[in-house]
C-alpha cells in the first residue's frame, strides 16, 4: 500500500516520489482537498473498495490511509455532516415562504435598497442552475435571493460551510451547556429560513456533491459562494475560488450562472446599517457550460473572472 501511495501521491501534487512515513499527513504533502478527492478515487479505483471520505481530510496520515484501505477505520468513527430530510417537508417549504415575505424581503429591500442589473440573462434559462458569487457579508445569500424573479427563488438551495453545520448540530463534547443549546437554535433557524446544504472545505465532497446532484434532479438551482471566505477587504484575489467548484461543474454539468454583489464592502467599512439607493448591487451575469474534459482549476479560474468582471 505504501508504494502505491507514494507513486500516486507523486503524480497528484507534480513532484518526484518519496519515502512516506506512516506519521506523515496528507496536508503536508502537498495534497490540497482537490488533491485528496483525486487520491480516494485512484484507491478506490485500484483495491475496489468505497472508502469513507469524511475521514480522509488534511490531517489524515498515511497510516490511516493504509488502515481505511483494509477496513480497519469505521464510518462510525467519524462525525458526519448533516443532511436532514426535514427541510424538504411541504409544510416546512410554506414556513419557509412566508418567513421570507414578512421578515426577509422586507428587512433586505429597506436595508440595501439594492439595484438588480443583468435580470435579462435570467430570462429564458434552461433550470435547473448553478449560481456562483462572490462573498463580503453574512446576508449575501438573502440579497440574491431577494434579487431573484419567484420561480427561481423558490427553488434554490444555498451551499454553507459544512463544518460550521456539523459543529452546530454536533458540537464537540467539551462544549458548553449554553453554547449548544444557542448553535443547535441557530442550526434549526438557519434551516427553516434558509434551505442550506454543507459544502465542506476538508472532506466529505462528494456526499455533497451527491446531495447538490439529488437538488438538481428535483429541479432545485443551487447557490454556491466559492470563496469559501467572506473577502476581508470586499475584493476578490485571484485564485480565491476553491477548485471544489471546478469539481462540482463538472458532476453536476449543468449551466452556471455568475454573480456579483457590489457595494457591501463600503457599507461593512462605515459600519453603516443602511445604504443609499443603488449603492449596492446584485449583478447576474450570462449563463456559462464547460467542456466535460476542463480542468477543475481552469473552471474555477474562468468563474472567477466571470465574477470579476461583472459591471
């Protein structure tokens, strides 16, 4: 199992091959999360087994691979992430609605009084979609879903940081009374306002990406912020679009739609509640497909400046 590892480890991260220890871990060989997929897949591909891939993260030695290789680590071992079926009930859908209506869209629209441009490139799309923004603030999610036409808005389900949802629901154990009782409230809130999967940032990518797959067969558009981060600054640096995006394109092959919110950052800067009218703005730009054989990183890229350069 070590050989393989080593050889494969070589080809994945472009440099020659070396003597691994079974103390060594993977986050410090150069494997980034894309990195880690591509390994678990060739794995898989090569002893035909499924390999959990909640426990293969950046922390993970090769020690822990070689025992996942011969079943010795199980599933149970690991925390999952959460995907509940609740959120989908119909009366949870109805809640949903009219938490949006009474509190959501009305707090937005007085707070922001932002300006919809590019509202023609949602005309006439081929649903379901996969929207991409850039991230600044924590309500970004609620402008462009207040940005939406009803259709769409309706049926999207917003990508969030996976681990943030597990710790939330399953806090680890020395937490205290008080705090898991104030993130278990925020975990069911955020659910029955919001419709939120986990996209996470160190394993388990493609339960994920199965669940965002599930979404789009039942005619669900989807929301995914691929900086991972709200921007420090409100600009995006190139290369902060993580190349899990790149993945997602290309399992989900679907039409991906860019957008770009403007003008929040000088709001976050002045510490000011309420912005002029127009000062922010939520820009959707023209539909965009990728061969099935671009790279991960090359999709990501592209969508990046597509964000980018959004006016």
């Amino acid at each position: 199992t070590a050989t393989v590892l080593a050889s494969e480890i070589a080809r994945i991260s472009g440099g020659a091959r070396a003597q691994l220890s079974v103390s060594d871990r993977l986050g410090d060989l150069q494997l980034d999360s894309l990195g880690r997929v591509e390994l678990l897949s060739a794995l898989e591909d090569r002893y035909q087994v499924a390999l959990d891939e909640v426990a293969f993260s950046a922390s993970t030695t090769i020690g822990d691979v070689e025992k996942l290789v011969r079943g010795e680590i199980k599933e149970q071992s690991v925390a999952r992430y959460p995907y509940p079926k609740w959120t989908r009930w119909h009366v949870i859908r109805l809640i949903r609605i009219v938490l949006f209506y009474t509190i959501i869209l009305p707090i937005t629209r007085v707070m922001s009084r932002m300006r919809v441009e590019g509202g023609a490139n949602l005309k006439n799309l081929a649903e379901p979609v996969l929207f991409v923004a850039n991230h600044i603030t924590a309500g970004d999610h609620a402008l462009i879903l207040a940005a939406l036409p009803a259709h769409l808005r309706h049926r999207l389900v917003i990508a969030m940081e996976g681990e943030v949802l597990r710790d939330w629901l399953g806090p680890p154990a020395k937490t205290r009374l008080f705090t898991r009782l104030r993130w278990l409230a925020q975990y069911v809130l955020v659910n029955l306002f919001f419709h939120v999967f986990p996209l996470p940032k160190e394993s388990g990518f493609r339960e994920s990406f199965a669940y965002a797959g599930e979404c789009l067969d039942r005619g669900e558009s989807l929301l995914v912020f691929p900086e991972g981060v709200r921007a420090p600054r409100g600009q995006m640096q190139m290369g902060t679009f993580k190349s899990g995006i790149g993945i997602l394109a290309q399992e989900l092959n679907v039409a991906i739609v860019p957008v770009r919110l403007d003008g929040l950052y000088e709001l976050k800067r002045r510490r000011q509640y309420f912005a002029a009218p127009g000062m922010v703005r939520v820009i959707f730009g023209e539909q965009v497909t990728f061969e099935s054989d671009t790279k991960p990183s090359q999709i990501a890229q592209d969508l990046q400046k597509r964000v980018d350069q959004l006016e």
